[in-house]
C-alpha cells in the first residue's frame, strides 16, 4: 500500500484589516500607499482600527496633518487625539522608528511618511519586526509606508495607488490595488464619508 507523500491541510486566511468590508490588508505585514491622496488613504486605514496611531514623518516636512481634515476621514470618533506623532531628525531613523515601533507590537498601526522608497532588504526588516510585533506585543500590527509619485518599495506585501477624482458635489478618490500577494489590480472609486462609504469597482 502507497502512502501519499503530500497530505492537504486546509487552507486559513491570515488576519486581515477589513477596508469597506470588501479589502483586505493582512496585519502584522509591510504596505504601501502611494500617489497623491496617499495621506487620505492612511487616514482610511486609521478610522477602520481602534487604538493608537504611531504617525512617522521627517522633521524637516514642512506639512502637518491638519486635525480637522483627519476628523472627515476617520469618523468623529476617531480624532487626532488617537495619533503619537514622531518627527525624526535624520533620514535612517525613519525607518529604525518604524522598525522598534512594530517589533514592540504597541500600536495596531505604524505609518511612516517617507522622501522615496526604501529597498527589499528595509521593507523585509519591517516585515520581521511586524511579525515578531504580533507574537509578542497587544496587536498585531499593520505597517504602512507612505512613498510619493507611484511608490514602487520592492518585497511589500501590497501597494495601494489613491488619487482625488472630485466633483462640484461630492468627494470622490480612484483607489487602485496595484499589487497584492493574495489579489488581482483593481480599481474602484470611493465616495461617502465615514460609516457610509460607498466603494464602486471600475
């Protein structure tokens, strides 16, 4: 009698933030936001989670988020008070922050605004620290870089692609998935605010 050599185990869907109720971003892995309302889309990030908010960005920007905008964004529940800003001085501690901040696993999201895309061996460091963060922290945490133009950081686990598309009368964005592990490219637009967004496939 021939014992089989592979036996099939079922398969399980790694934890995933749940974006609209129909996208997912697995937690405790490294994304990507990219073009120009990327600030908007890591808002959308933060007002889908509870608890706090680590908030990386460079201190020589000279733009801040302005509270009243993060509010339209995250719900009135969601305030600014849920954010720990850092701002640090030097460019390679953008990235060391955004590595302790994950590894600790103290925060459910770690957003981190940077001048350019980092390389594979960084974005596979910030998986690792993410990873180790939800074996040994209260969250599983959710790491997002935020890169200008059309992003392009190697190794992430998905790269998302947010632009305003608004009209006279309503506030509308084009969200495109453009790279995922577990997904096809899409596109959608997103229009609504928070509690009725309305996500429309294009």
């Amino acid at each position: 009698m021939n014992t089989p050599l592979l036996t099939r185990q079922p398969h399980r869907p790694r934890p995933a933030l749940r974006l609209f109720d129909r996208l997912d971003l697995t937690l405790a892995r490294l994304h990507e936001g990219c073009g120009p309302a990327r600030h908007s889309f890591a808002m959308l990030l933060a007002g889908a989670m509870r608890g706090p908010v680590l908030w990386i960005a460079p201190a020589w920007l000279p733009d801040r988020l302005n509270p009243d905008g993060m509010r339209a964004l995250t719900g009135p529940e969601n305030g600014p008070e849920r954010f720990l800003f850092a701002a640090p001085r030097r460019r390679e501690d953008l990235l060391w922050c955004m590595e302790e901040a994950l590894r600790s696993g103290a925060t459910p999201l770690v957003v981190a605004d940077l001048p350019g895309p980092p390389g594979l061996t960084p974005v596979r460091r910030l998986h690792l620290a993410a990873e180790e963060g939800a074996t040994r922290g209260h969250y599983r945490p959710l790491g997002l870089i935020l890169t200008p133009g059309e992003g392009g950081a190697p190794g992430v686990e998905s790269r998302w692609h947010m632009a305003p598309a608004h009209d006279l009368d309503t506030d509308r964005w084009h969200l495109e998935r453009r790279r995922a592990r577990d997904a096809p490219p899409a596109a959608w637009h997103l229009s609504g605010h928070p509690g009725a967004w309305a996500l429309k496939q294009t």
